[in-house]
C-alpha cells in the first residue's frame, strides 16, 4: 500500500545487490511512495549482482561506485544530481563486509590489513558518503540519511567479529557528523539496528541460522524482515520524522531489550536434556 510519503522526493541507495538486500526492498518501496532514486554499488557487485536489472524495473539509472573512493562518490553525486534535475532529499548507507569474517580469521587473530578494510567499507564509507555530501552541498534542508547497523554494536555476540567494532564506529559516525549536519543544514542522521535477515551479506556470519532461530525465539515481536526494515527507513526519509536524529533505533521486535523468552529458555531446555541427565525444569511457570 502507497500513501505518497516520498512524493517528490530524490535518494540514492546504496547497496541493492541481489532481491534478498535490505537496500532492495527499501528501493522498491521508496519507488511506490513516489520517490525518485539512483541506485550504487560496487562496478563488481554490478557485474555480479542486479542492481542494474532493479534500476531498469525502477526506471532509473546505477552508477558503480566504491563507496570507500572519494572521487567515486562525488561522481555519484554529481551524476545524481544531474539526473534529478536537482539536490538530494535521502540516502541509505546499506554496505557491510568484513574481510576478516570471510576468510575465517578468529577475532583474537584479526588481520590487521582486513580490519582495516572492515572498517573502511563497512564504517569509514559513511563518513565519506557525509563529507562528500556536505562539501558538495548534495542535500536539501530537512535531508535524511540512514545508515543500517546491529545490535552487536552494543552487546558481544559469538561469531560476529570485526563487524560488532564497525558497527559501533558507524553509530558514533551518525551522532558526530548528525550534529554538524543538523545544525548547518538540519540534515537528519540516524541508523537503524535490524533483526537478523537472510541476505547475502547476513549469511556470511558464522552460525547465522542459529542465530536467527535465537533471535526470532528472543524477540516478542519475532525477527523484523527485510520489508519490515524497508518500511521503517520510508518513515525516516519522510517528512513525519523530522525532529529525529543522532539515533541508533532498533528495528528488532523487542529484541535488545530482552534477557531471557520462554521459547528460547524452552529451545535451551531441550539441549540440556540432549548433552546431559539433567531432567528438566519441573515448574514451567516460573519461566513465563
Ligand atoms: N542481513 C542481516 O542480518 C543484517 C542485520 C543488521 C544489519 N545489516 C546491515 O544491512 C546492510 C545491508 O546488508 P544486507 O544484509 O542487505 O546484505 P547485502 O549483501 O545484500 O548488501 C551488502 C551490500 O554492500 C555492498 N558493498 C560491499 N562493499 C562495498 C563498497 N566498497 N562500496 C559500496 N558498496 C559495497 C555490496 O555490494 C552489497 O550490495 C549492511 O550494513 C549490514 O551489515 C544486515
């Protein structure tokens, strides 16, 4: 269902690889809420991927960029720019990848080469993708800018490596540069932190199906999906959330807010039951 809450305004998204991208689902559903959009990503993930097969759906044009490449992205900008016939209203930072966790590297074993790549893809590029936005002056007053970030920027979870510290940088990159940006030009800067979600960037961290299944048994609410995510940036672009900035909002049906759900207590419970004699809680309800 559209209700027109991006009527005229123009954003560039980044990071729409595949249909399983959060950036993909937020593409189309900006398109439906009436917005204009370029697309971007990586020229390999465009040779890989179908972000140009989404910008030909959305009539609109990609243009590759390196989001890490200063030169990449004002070209993105400018490019942008012309195409919309004028500045820019939104953006989605959606780019993740860490070296260090494709190629299995322990996080008492980092490589220091790879963190720094982590860092700059995953968390430095936001960073750029502002500066280069504020020098150009890309953005139009009451602009807004988000970036996609999890909850392991808070709170240690096994596996997640060197993503949990790019994500702590990229929500602190949100609040320093929100304040500038907001001040000057009343640009709105938050992240949203999601639920676990099958796409290609998520499946690439160790023991993500448990992971999932954890966090859905954790969550009230269970897991919030890609279209659920898609829904919450289109709140934020729009001109119902102007006065909301410098946040890490969690989009994670209740998640990071629990300690312990009877279902996952349940879940745990029958392990127990599997590696040892120990019999099973006999008064349920205390669990509730
Ligand atoms: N999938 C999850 O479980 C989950 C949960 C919370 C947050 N997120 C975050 O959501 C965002 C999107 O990831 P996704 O899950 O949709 O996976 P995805 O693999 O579909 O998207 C990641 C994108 O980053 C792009 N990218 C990588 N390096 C880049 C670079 N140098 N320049 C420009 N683009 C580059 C990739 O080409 C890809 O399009 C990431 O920030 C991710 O950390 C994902």
């Amino acid at each position: 269902m559209s209700f027109n809450l991006l009527k005229g305004k123009k954003g560039i998204v980044f990071g729409a690889l595949n249909p399983d991208s959060i950036a993909w689902k937020v593409a189309v559903r900006a398109h439906e809420e009436g917005a204009q959009l370029t697309l971007t990503n990586t020229s390999v993930a465009m040779r890989m991927g179908e972000t140009q097969q989404l910008a030909e759906k959305l009539g609109t044009i990609a243009i590759p960029a390196d989001a890490t490449n200063m030169e990449d992205l004002s070209n993105l900008f400018t490019q942008s720019i012309d195409h919309f016939g004028g500045k820019i209203d939104f953006i989605l930072h959606s780019i993740g990848m860490s070296p260090n966790v494709r190629k299995e590297r322990h996080y008492s074993d980092l490589d220091y080469n790879y963190l720094n790549k982590t860092l700059d893809i995953s968390a430095v590029s936001f960073h750029k993708v502002l500066q280069t936005a504020r020098k150009m002056d890309a953005l139009n007053e009451w602009g807004s800018v988000v970036a996609l970030s999890y909850v392991a920027a808070q709170r240690t979870f096994f596996g997640y490596n060197d993503m949990a510290d790019a994500k702590a940088l990229l929500e602190s990159i949100a609040r320093s540069f929100g304040y500038i940006y907001g001040r000057e030009r009343r640009v709105r800067i938050n992240t949203i932190s999601q639920s676990p979600t099958v796409t290609t960037a998520g499946s690439g961290v160790k023991g993500f199906d448990r992971l999932l299944d954890f966090a859905e048994r954790m969550s009230p609410l269970g897991n919030a999906t890609a279209d659920e995510c898609a829904d919450y940036c289109i709140t934020l672009f729009s001109d119902l959330t102007r006065k909301v900035t410098m946040q890490n909002l969690f989009n994670d049906g209740g998640f990071s807010n629990m300690g312990m759900s009877l279902l996952a207590l349940q879940q745990y419970e029958k392990g127990l039951h599997h590696d040892c004699d120990c019999g099973p809680a006999n008064d349920q309800h205390i669990y509730d």
